[in-house]
C-alpha cells in the first residue's frame, strides 16, 4: 500500500520531469525567436545611421534587452514552473479522487 507522503513525492518528482521536459522543449525555440527578434529591433532597427537618433537607439536597445531577456530566458522558465505545478495539482486531485 502507497501512503500519502510518497505518493505526494511521485507527484512532485513528475510535475519537475514534466516542468524539465517542458523547459528543454521551449528554451531553444524560445531562444532562438526572441534573440532574433530582439536583434532584428534593437541593433538592425538603426542599421543605417540617419535612420535613429541617439535616444531612438537607447530605446530600441532597452527594447531589445526587455524582449531577449523577457521572451528567451524568463518564458521557457514561468511556463515551465506552470506545467509542473499543474501536473502536481492533477496527480494530487485525482488521488484526492479514489479516496
């Protein structure tokens, strides 16, 4: 018989293999896109130099760290930290369920 501490152990471990799994997916997809679509406003947006001015430029350059920093790195993690509390949540509930 499987009492309830290691049961809510298994539930944990895989809400974090789910979590993992979920990172390891989104992270170079995330990467990818958003450092390119930070590239493409920030430095590539003032390519040529009549285009910006230099506050137009710091602005696009804050732009661009918001978006790499934002998209690439923190979304990967928040969804990531969001699948494996719902897995928890759903492996708890349906144990929840059969008692």
């Amino acid at each position: 018989m499987v009492t309830g501490k290691k049961s809510n152990r298994k539930a944990n471990g895989l809400g974090c293999l789910a979590g993992g799994l979920v990172f390891c997916l989104l992270f170079p997809l995330c990467f990818f896109f958003f450092g390119w679509l930070s590239f493409a406003v920030g430095p590539m947006g003032c390519a040529l130099p009549s285009q910006c001015s230099a506050a137009a430029a710091f602005m696009k350059g804050i732009l661009s760290l918001i978006l790499f920093f934002g998209g690439g790195l923190a979304l990967p993690i928040f969804l990531s930290c969001a699948v494996g509390k719902a897995v928890r949540f759903g492996l708890s509930r349906r144990k929840n369920n059969r008692t």
